[in-house]
C-alpha cells in the first residue's frame, strides 16, 4: 500500500496520479475539510506523530510514503523521515516549482530572523502573508507593533487566529482570486513577509504586486527536506518514481521519450564542455515545467567536444528505441545560437509537410525547442562561448528506422527524435482498458449521466473549457481504444457520452478502425481521397491529398470546403453507432490550434 500525506495542491496532484492506477492507496490530511475525491484511495483525517505514524504503516503494509505536504509542515517532514528509517520505507516528496529567489528580497531563514530584521529597520504597518498557523511564530513583533494577518476566510482560521489573542479588527481573509495590488493599495504597508511557498501558493502574484508598488517584501526560505527523500515536483515524475518503487502498483510503467533522452544528453555534453568535469547525472525541464533527473550512461571527452549519452527507458511501452543510447555531441560554434547537425541514426527529411526544414535532421519542435532552451540556459552563464554545434546520433538507429513510419513519411537514414510531453505513457495492454472500465465505473457512482472521452491531454483541454460544469470525473482518456471504450460506456448505461477526436484519429476511425494505435492502422490516402470526392471537394484540392505526411495538412487543404470534415464525422459516427443501444453519442472534430 502507499500513503500520501497531503492537503495541498501537490496533494491533490498525488491523488489524480496515483488514481490512474486503479491501486487502493491511503490519503491523510491533518483535518477532515479538504473537499477532494479519491477514486481509489481511503481518506484517513487527523495529524500524526512518529509513534501513530509508525504503527499506522505496520497495519496497513505500507511499501511508499509520498510526502505531498506543505513545504513549512517542517514536524511532519522530520516525523515521515523517522518512520522511514525505522521501518525502511522509500519516500517520495512531490515538491512545489519555485522561481528562482530574487535577490533583492529580503530573505530571512525563521520568523524569528524576520522580526529582528523589522524591529532593526522601524517597520510598523506590516502585512503578514505566511498564513495563520504562523502568528504565533510572529507574536513577538505583534504583540508590541500592530500589524496585518491574512488569513483563509473559513471559521477554523478566525478561531485559530482568535485563540491566539491576534486582535480581529486585524485580520484579513483570503478571496479567491484575490488582486493582490488592489489589497496592497488598500493597506499601503510598510512592508510584506511571506513565505516561499512556491508557484501554487501564489508566491510570484505576492511578489510581483509589491515590486510594482515599491514595497519592500521579507521572505521567510523553504525549510530543506530530509536528503533520504527522492524529491518530483510533478505528475510524470511522481508517477515513474512510484513505478519504480512500488513495482505492479501502477499496471503499466511510463518512461520517457527519444526527445527527452536527447534534451538530457545535450544538457549534460554541454555542461561537460563547460566545466571540463565528467557528468553523472542530468536534469532538465519537461514540456509541463517539472524536472526530471537522468542517470548519465557515458561521457567523454575531444579537443574540442564532450559527447554523452542517455539509455532510453519507454517503460512498458512497446517502443523499439528503448534500451537504446540517445548521444549529444557538443561543440563550440563561432555562429551564435543553437545549430543541429546530421547525427549516425538520425533520420532526414526529405518531404515538406512535418514542420521541419527539408535537408535538416528529423528531430521534432517540442525536442528542438527543449534542447534550445536549455543550452541557451547555460549559455548565457558563459557568455565567452556563443553558439554551439548539437549533433544527435542513435547507433543503430539506421535498422531501427525500418520498423517505424519513417519511410512513409520520407525520413531516410535513421529514426526521428520525437515527442511532445517528453514523456512516454503506455496506451498498449488490457491494463489500459481495464483503468478505463473503473474511471467509467467511477464516473457512475458519481452520478455522472454524461463523460467525455478525449484521446489525450491536448484535446481534453478544449474540451473542458466546452462543458465546463462537469466535475473532473466526467472526462477519461480512451488513448486508442475507441471501440473498448464506448462498449464500456455502453455496459456501465451512461446515457450520453461525447467523444472528442482529433483529425490524425479520425481519418483512422472513419475508415473503421476502432483501435487507432499506429502499430495497428495507418492513414490511408486512398480512403481520405473517396472522402474528398463523396464531399464534392474541388479536384485541385483532391489532388494535393497524394503529397500529405500527416493528417492534419488536410485541415489547410480543405479549409474552404467544410463538407470534407462533415462528411469525415459522419463516417466515423456510422463505426462507432453499431456499438452503442442505450448510449447518445455525439462526436467533436477537434481542430489543431
């Protein structure tokens, strides 16, 4: 069993990954008011200490403690680090994004710190911004000087803030969305304390207001966490880490792709050139904004170059690059900027229409944009160097390219670095279509009359500004199982089901092909050609179909004839209503931007 100690936002973020698993799990908060919904996970209430903590986890078998707490809940750290080492149990801490500390802050290490700063400069109309749980902390400087708390507007915080003799008239309560400049004009302090609480704890919208109005701002640093801990800050990282820990927890294990292994490569080639010093590890920041470390398989070093290289890990996904070594050679470059150059195993393009230059390596936008932002990262803290040579290879990748799509899409040579979150999710067993069976099962018991079924992350955020009164619940991926999934919505009686789709999907699913998975089924130009001229669509737009690589070209070529895209939805509702009695279905063609 695992345990998340949460009540946070990065608690809830522990709840939605750990529920895609479809594993029970326990969920402890220090009170019972947190309004959260666990699919599969138990809510235990109440704080605990290292005894009750201790035997908590002999009772219930637990394996992995996921520290998803406040950063400053600094007793309950050093209470999950003792149980830890007295029962051997691996912790995870999903920790907070923070930007980087601005140093002309005043940044403090305690309260007590903090009150010595404004007692030494005169600071009288203080607004304090660290929460209710810290005025105690700060009765020293409140008892003698009046000041502001803020505090969240619920009746728990008031008796808390008025059982610890803070005068009422004083108080503050949080607004949701709050404008924190109209406040600051409002009070006009002399000065602001918080604490560095992270991007979820409004910490850069605290900050910024005051700079803009010239107040000066105290900050109270994060306390550090136990070093035995391994420390995410994000879904995909807590998820491999829990993989990994907790082994058959998660049906499936996720990994990540050519493009992030590619990225990490080049951070730590580049930083080897930098420094002259072998890398053992590499991290570098995913699509989302979390980090992710990697273990460095090799590094060496030229005259004028250092070379490393990463091992794909895909997980349980049935790619053929994984257990293969992404390399990045590095070398200095007179031109400034970030260049890409051929590499052994890498493909080229040799056809317009992928968003890459023809004649220029095949490595995708989001792995381009990745390694450049990153180099130039670490390039602006050397500036004596002004440009840099990538060079992308994959030994092996020349053969590797003959078991993709490579050749259809007109990529020759070698294999192409892609991937759009950098992370690789395994959409390929009866373990993914099971979790789709409990997230509908789910989704009923929550008296949910209508889901939605989107492919992915990308089209369920279109989707959820559409129907935005359905609760979190309502919208499941199907990944690739059309048909698995609307036979489940159809089992479990949901009454009305929403399929969002987007085109490269839905010139599979029109075809008839209720399993989209890439290894299975391919786009079909001959067929999308019939689906031209049964629309009416005009010749010399018909013609340009035989020159695509990917479907979404067709919503260019077809942008004055919108009979294609009806006729393309009609086709995909006739496969999809044989399969469904009971259930109303409507279909969204979801365009790319």
């Amino acid at each position: 069993m695992v345990l998340i100690f949460g009540g946070t936002t990065e608690g809830r973020t522990a709840v939605r990954v750990l529920d895609e698993a479809g594993t029970p799990y326990y969920y402890s908060t220090k009170s019972d008011t947190q309004q959260i919904e666990c699919k599969h996970g138990t809510r235990v209430a109440g704080g605990m200490d290292t005894s009750e903590m201790q035997n908590f986890c002999t009772r219930h078998d637990i394996r992995l403690i996921v520290d998803a707490a406040h950063p400053f809940a600094s007793q309950l750290h050093a209470n999950i680090a003792a149980v830890s080492e007295r029962l051997d149990i691996p912790v995870i801490r999903l920790e907070r994004l923070y930007p980087e500390r601005d140093e002309s802050l005043v940044w403090c290490d305690s309260f007590d710190d903090a009150i010595d700063y404004l007692e030494h400069h005169h600071i009288h109309n203080l607004l304090a911004l660290t929460g209710v749980q810290t005025i105690d902390k700060m009765r020293r400087y409140w008892e003698k000087t009046p000041c502001w708390f803020r505090v969240l507007d619920r009746e728990q915080s008031l008796n808390l803030a008025l059982r610890a003799g803070f005068p009422r008239e004083r108080l503050l309560f949080w607004q949701d969305k709050q404008d924190e400049a109209v406040l600051f004009r409002e009070i006009q302090p002399d000065a602001i304390i918080t604490k560095e609480s992270g991007e979820s704890g409004f910490y850069t919208e605290k900050i910024t207001a005051a700079k803009a109005l010239g107040i000066p701002v105290l900050v109270i640093r994060r306390p550090a966490l136990p070093e035995s801990f391994y420390t995410v800050n994000g879904e995909h990282g807590l998820r491999y880490r829990v993989e990994r820990l907790v082994p058959g927890f998660f049906p499936l294990r996720s990994g990540f792709t050519t493009g992030s292994c590619a990225t990490a490569a080049t951070v730590a080639a580049l930083q080897g050139l930098l420094t002259g010093e072998p890398q053992q590890q590499s991290t570098i920041t995913l699509p989302n904004g979390e980090t992710i470390t990697f273990p460095v398989a090799s590094c060496t070093f030229a005259p004028n170059s250092c070379t490393c290289g990463i091992t794909k890990d895909a997980g349980d996904d049935p790619d053929v690059t994984n257990g293969y070594t992404i390399y990045a050679e590095i070398t200095p470059s007179a031109t400034p900027g970030v260049h890409f150059l051929q590499g052994e195993g890498v493909g080229t393009v040799t056809l317009p229409g992928l968003g890459i230059p023809v004649g220029e390596p095949a490595i995708n936008t989001t792995p381009r944009t990745m390694m450049t932002r990153e180099a130039e990262r670490l390039l602006r803290e050397h500036k004596d160097i002004p440009g840099i040579d990538i060079r992308i290879s994959v030994p092996g990748g020349r053969e590797l390219a003959t078991k993709t799509f490579n050749p259809r899409l007109g990529i020759t040579g070698g294999i192409s670095i892609i991937g759009t979150s950098g992370v690789v999710r395994p959409f390929s067993s009866e373990a993914f279509v099971n979790s789709i069976r409990k997230e509908i099962q789910v989704a009923k018991a929550l008296g949910c009359n209508h889901i939605v079924i989107n492919s992915g992350a990308k089209s369920e955020k279109t989707l959820r500004s559409r129907f935005p009164e359905l609760p979190d619940q309502a919208f499941i991926h199907y990944g690739n199982f059309i048909g698995e999934t609307l036979k489940l919505a159809e089992t479990e009686s949901i009454p009305s089901v929403t399929m969002g789709i987007m085109i490269g999907k839905a010139v599979k699913l029109a075809e008839g092909n209720l399993d989209t998975h890439s290894k299975h089924v391919v786009m079909n130009k001959a067929f999308i050609t019939r689906l031209a001229t049964e629309s009416q669509c005009p010749p010399s737009s018909i013609a340009r179909i035989a020159d695509i690589t990917l479907a979404r070209e067709l919503w260019d070529i077809f942008a004055d004839a919108p009979a294609f895209f009806d006729t393309l939805v009609q086709h995909c509702y006739a496969h999809c209503l044989p399969l469904l009695s009971r259930t109303r279905l409507e279909i969204i063609l979801i365009p790319e931007e």
